[in-house]
C-alpha cells in the first residue's frame, strides 16, 4: 500500500484506516510506513493550512495507539514491546563534560562546568558539601509545544524546564549519586559549585530518560581541575602540572520510562510480549499520552534498584506484580546494555582524544624541527657502530 507522504489526505478518518491497515500487515516495511507518516504529521503540524488536520491526527493517535495494542500488541513504529530506541552517547572535541544523548528523534545536551565559590551565607559556618545546579531549557519548537504559538509555547517550555530540572535532582542529587562532600575544599569557606546545563532539543517522546542519560554521561565525562590548600589559599593545578581528576560519582543510575496499558486480557499478553504484562518500554510521546499509568525506574551498574516513581493508576492494574515479576528483570537486563554503550562510548572518545594529542604532539614536533633531526642523527649513529 503507497502512503503519500508529500500531500497528506484530508480525511482523518480514512487515514486511520490505512495506517492500521498497514499495522496488521505485520511488516517491518509497513510499520516503518506508519512511523514515518506520522512523524511527517508532527513537521506539518505548524505549517499554514494543515494545522487543523494533522493536529486532530496527532489528537486522535493515542485511540490508533490503544486500538493497535488491543488488536495483538503493535506498536505504531514497529518496535518490540520492550525495545528500546536506537541509542547514541557522542562527546564533542575538545572540551570535557559535554554529551549528545539521542534516543530515536529524542535529542538531549549536556554540559558540565565547575567553580570555585565562597561558602553562601544562608549556609551553615561548617558546611561540608559542595553545591549541584541544574539548568534545563526546552526547545519552544520540540515536542507538543510545536503545535502551540506565542506565549501557549513559552509556558509549556518553561513547564517542561522545570519538571524535567526536578526529576533529574530526585534520579541525581537525592539519590546521592554525585557525592558532593568531596566538593568541599575548605570546609565553611571554599567549596566547588558544579552546575549542569542541559538543553532538550528535540522531543519524540521520553525526554526524561533522554535527559537523565545524557547528564550521567557528561558527569562521568568531565575533569574538574586539581586543587590543594597552602597557608590558607586555594591554589589551582592547570592540566599541564596535574591531570584533571574525574567526579566522584557512588552509582551511575539509568532511567527507563515505562508505560502500563489497562487492555483486556485476551490482549495482555500480545501487548507486552512473554510474560503477558501490559506494559511498554521506552514510549513515544502518544504511547505516553494513551497509557493508563507510567513508572519511572532507576537501575545502576551493577543492577540495583535505585529508584522508583509511579504516576497515575488504572482500575484494573496491579502495580506490584507487573513491577516485581515482569517489568524490573526486563529493564535490568536492558540497563546492562545501556551501561554497555555507555562505557563503550567513553572508552571510544578517550582512545580518539588521546590519538587527536598524539597527532598535534607529533605536528608540533615535526615545525619544531625535532622530528627532522632525530632522522638525521640516525646515520651518524649508524657510521659510529
């Protein structure tokens, strides 16, 4: 079946029809259809003349979201019930303590930096622990904010800031991950104030987990500077006298977003896959939109539970034995992956880094004059044997 994706059908209804149409096919090229067209309603939602028809789509997509899971737990972009998106950390050259997460079209930024600072005067006298900030802005253009204008879309940025700067303090900062009394350098006086910027770039659902990834990574990334007390002052070590030494982080948590459905139970166990839980992993923005309820878990490196939040509640859902018997060893096993890539992507950008030194090392070398008469004394030495 042709889906035209440069001139979108007028009748909503008939489109419905065909992208469940293409759904039950059951056909990676189908379903990879389906989440194109409906990634192209979301660009013309803004568009003058369409803004009617694909926002009554995009309205309307949570029902094709919930008929699609009753009729043998499709997703509409064609995924596994508990797959996650593609995945990638990328740390941009040269500075530290920057990181790119990106969870399908879900795109995060983040940027660690660190300062010195008197102890503030609302603080205790013998204060022992450094400070921790975060930053966050959203995009007016990502997400649903995309079909607001003027002020409706500032708001709901700022409303998205904030709440995406408060899960990340409960997944970060309350759970002690970043152990912030060796931030202290003199306790009452100096103390380091790190503080995180994190930019939401570009929203297709799950931007909490996208966030969180990328904060943790640019946290294990960064280098702050080597610092040490004499006669009563701070002296800081530039990277040329000491290398830079690494955040103390205690864990490293992995958010996963998950997203409980109350379909029937002839469906349940199409719905969620082996097990039949009525759950899905890692939902786009109208998963999110159509779940009865949604649960936020915490795993970190060595696959302990660090964190748990439910939000919402279906009449008919059990919490307790969808969490405990189906949803936890599914998400620790993917979490496993996810430290995985993550270290693998670090291991990655310290082999490039230490290449990019060795190559500016041996160019300075070679406009020195260095490199060129170390070749040349190689004769003389030879003649001397």
């Amino acid at each position: 079946m042709a889906v035209n994706l440069v001139n979108p059908p007028r009748n909503t209804s008939h489109t419905h029809e065909n992208i469940f149409r293409l759904l039950l096919l059951d056909n990676a090229a189908a379903r990879e259809s389906v989440g194109r067209l409906l990634t192209y309603y979301r660009r013309v939602a803004t568009l003058p003349g369409m803004t009617l028809v694909a926002s009554y789509l995009l309205a309307s997509e949570s029902l094709l979201v919930s008929k699609a899971l009753e009729a043998g737990g499709l997703r509409l972009h064609g995924r596994e019930a508990h797959q996650l998106r593609p995945l990638s950390f990328t740390f941009p050259l040269p500075e530290r303590g920057r990181c790119m997460a990106r969870i399908g079209e879900t795109q995060a930024f983040a940027s660690v930096s660190a300062d010195i600072v008197d102890v503030p005067d609302s603080a205790s006298s013998m204060t022992r622990h450094g400070l921790l900030e975060f930053h966050v802005r959203v995009d007016h253009a990502s997400g649903s904010a995309a079909n607001a204008g003027g002020q409706q879309a500032y708001r709901h940025a700022q409303d998205s800031a904030q709440h995406i700067a408060r899960y990340l303090e409960r997944v970060i900062k309350t759970s002690k991950a970043l152990d912030t009394e060796l931030l202290c350098i003199v306790a009452g006086q100096k103390l380091w104030s790190v503080r995180v910027d994190v930019a939401l770039l570009s929203d297709d659902g799950n931007c909490l987990d996208c966030c969180a990834w990328a904060v943790i990574a640019a946290l294990r990334h960064y280098r702050r500077p080597e610092v040490t007390v004499r006669s009563g002052h701070v002296v800081v070590f530039g990277p040329e006298e000491r290398d830079p030494v690494p955040l103390a982080l205690h864990h490293t948590p992995i958010t996963f977003r998950c997203a409980i459905f109350d379909v029937t139970e002839t469906t349940a166990g199409h719905a969620a896959g082996a097990g039949g839980a009525r759950w899905l992993l890692d939902p786009s923005a109208s998963e999110a939109d159509a779940a009865s309820a949604t649960v936020d878990l915490a795993i970190d490196e060595v696959g302990n539970l660090c964190g748990l939040r439910m939000n919402g509640a279906g009449s008919d859902i059990d919490f307790a034995s969808t969490v405990r018997d189906s949803m936890l060893p599914t998400v620790t096993a993917v979490a496993a992956k996810v430290h995985l890539d993550l270290n693998s992507a670090l291991a990655e950008d310290e082999a490039r880094r230490k290449s990019t030194y060795m190559k500016r090392f041996e160019w300075a070398k070679l406009r020195l004059g260095v490199a060129k008469r170390e070749r040349s004394d190689e004769p003389i030495a030879a003649a001397a044997a």
